[in-house]
C-alpha cells in the first residue's frame, strides 16, 4: 500500500489525538520527501514533461573546445623578426662612433697643452700673452669637440627618422623596446653622447678658470 494512502487511513482509526499527532509528525518528512522525488522525476499523472537538466551536445562541445593556434602567417612574422640590425645600417654605425672616437682623440692630444696654459694664465688680464696663449689653446680644443659631435648631430637625426617610422615599436617611456635597429642606434648614440659629455665638461672648467 502506498505511503500516502498509510497515511490517510492511519488518520481515521480511532485513536487517541496525541497518538494520531505522533503518528502524523512521523511519517510527515517521509510523505515530504516522496512527494519532492516524484515532482523532480516527472511521476506525477498528467504532469509536464521538464527539459534535461543535462549538458546538450553543442554545449558539451563548446565546453571543451581548445583555444585556436596561430595562422601560419602570424607565425611566421614573429619567427621572422631579425635579431641583429641590418649589415648596412650596422656598417653606418660603426663609422660614426669611430668619427666620434678619432674626434675625441684629437681632443685628449690637445688636452694638456691646454690645461697647463690655462693654469700658467691664471689671473692675467685680457690681451695679455699669457692670457692670449691659453685663449687660443682653448680654441684648439673646442674645434675638436666639434669633431666628435658631428656624429652626435647625425645619430640624433637617425634615432628621430626610426621613431617617426616604426612610433608603434617603442615602450612607453619611449625607450627603443626590443627593435634591433632602434637599439643599435641608441647605444652607438649613448657611446658618442659619453664622449661629447667629457669633452665639455673640460672645456666649462678650463674657460671658468681663464675667466678669473
């Protein structure tokens, strides 16, 4: 006999009201809980059928589905990026820091010379010999600074042009990123800009100390 009809006839048997209270109490969760399994398997007469809660095939697909692979052309033109600069622009480089090298040395032979008639000078007055002599070692050189920052000018000229022609390629911060031409040009650039940097700072104190 089903639970549920149990149930029913036990509440009419003449019983005492406390007894058929606990009669009721105890079969009440389990009249619950049938009642719940037939309503979520679909077993009641003349209910609705409700859809599977089960994933459907496509959705089964699309689940796990792995990430699409790179086309070959993508692939390729990250495989293809060149590691090294160009022969050509690599060769102009290389002449440009050895112009600024061969300029620095024309620099440091004309160095001592004048320092020692800058500091012979000393408080000389202007037109004096001796303030005259350290002038124009001065001069001499200032005219060799010249020689190494010619090719500072040009660098400069190039790291512009590579900006203007590749502006996506650089960081943020606007340093050169991982392009292999930008960073040549940026460290022959750093290389030259040592150079020119001590150059000038010799010349401001030699011209300070003539000043006085």
């Amino acid at each position: 006999m089903p639970l549920i009809a149990c149930y029913g006839k036990a509440m009419n048997y003449r019983l005492p009201i406390s007894t058929r209270v606990r009669i009721s109490l105890a079969l009440l969760p389990a009249v619950l809980l049938l009642s719940a399994a037939c309503a979520l398997s679909g077993c009641s007469d003349g209910g609705p059928a409700y859809p599977s809660l089960a994933s459907r095939p496509a959705e089964r697909l699309t689940d796990t589905a792995e990430p699409a692979s790179p086309s070959p052309d993508t692939a390729a033109q990250v495989n293809t990026a060149p590691a090294a600069p160009s022969a050509e622009l690599a060769a102009r480089l290389d002449h440009l820091v050895e112009q600024a090298r061969s300029g620095y040395r024309a620099f440091a032979a004309k160095r001592a010379a004048a320092e020692r008639l800058v500091s012979a000078a000393g408080a000389a007055p202007a037109g004096s010999d001796g303030w005259a002599g350290a002038t124009q070692a001065l001069s001499g050189i200032e005219s060799a600074r010249t020689q190494t920052a010619q090719p500072l000018s040009d660098l400069d000229r190039m790291e512009i042009d590579d900006r203007m022609a590749h502006p996506a390629q650089f960081a943020p911060d606007g340093s050169a990123a991982q392009r292999p031409d930008a960073l040549a040009i940026a460290q022959a650039r750093d290389t030259v800009s040592a150079l020119v940097a001590e150059e000038d700072a010799l010349l401001e104190k030699l011209g300070a100390r003539l000043k006085h």
